[in-house]
C-alpha cells in the first residue's frame, strides 16, 4: 500500500501551528485534536514537528509554556511523499524511532502519517488476506 492511498481513505487533514505559538497552545492544540504531534509551519513550509516527547523533554528542563515552539520543535524533519510505500516507512520510523511522518509532494504539505495508521493499514490488509484465504478455501 503506498501513502497515497492511505491518505486517500484517512483524509488529509494537518493540524499545524506557526513557529511562534508557544508551548501553552501547542498544549491545548495537541489536546483538543487528540493528536500526538504538530507540523510547524513557516507560511507554506514545513519548518519543524513538535510531538508530545518534545514538550516532555522542554517541560522536565525547567522551561516554562510560554516559550516559543521554534525553541523545541524538531527543524530536521523526515518526510514521505504519496508514492512511498508503508512498509518502508514503518522500517523508516521505527529505526528512527519517531511517530509521525509529515507527508510533502511537491513542496506542499499533502497529509501527516502516524505509526499508528501504518500499523492499522497493515492490519486490515492482513484481515483482508485472511477472509480472502478462508474464502478460497471453502470454494
């Protein structure tokens, strides 16, 4: 299955904030969403990701919410594109232990995978498999 796809039957809604807003909204975003990350954007472009590890590991240093998120979010972020295929990306984040993937073609923000969602498809194409296999077997 690629990222296409899996877009295509998840939607492409980002939740997204500015690298301004600060570690408070970033809170009550992640919170009101139930979401577990945010793309930090620079008008258009991607600029960072700022996950709940993230505002874990700034909140236990001491800082305070209203810093910035451009002082904690992640600026070297690793993306996919709608051609790649979801069991790459699950070798992808799993060896560099990150959740979410924002997904940018051509420039432009298209969607955000989770880990989750790759470990939900993956699942329902081996139930699938399996009705298609017990289904064969009972011909």
């Amino acid at each position: 299955m690629r990222v296409a796809d899996l877009i295509k039957k998840k939607g492409s809604t980002v939740t997204t904030l500015p690298a301004t807003a600060t570690v408070a909204e970033l809170l009550e975003t992640l919170d009101d969403a139930k979401i577990g990350a945010v793309v930090v954007l620079d008008g258009e472009d991607v600029a960072g990701i700022v996950s709940e590890r993230d505002v874990v590991h700034h909140l236990r240093g001491g800082r305070d919410q209203s810093a910035a998120l451009s002082d904690l979010m992640t600026t070297d972020v690793k993306t996919c594109t709608l051609e790649d295929d979801l069991t790459h990306l699950a070798t992808t984040m799993t060896q560099g232990r990150f959740r979410h993937l924002p997904v940018v073609q051509d420039g432009r923000l298209e969607g955000i995978i989770s880990i989750g969602d790759v470990v939900k498809a993956r699942l329902d194409a081996l139930e699938a498999e399996r009705d298609h296999l017990e289904s064969y077997l009972r011909q």
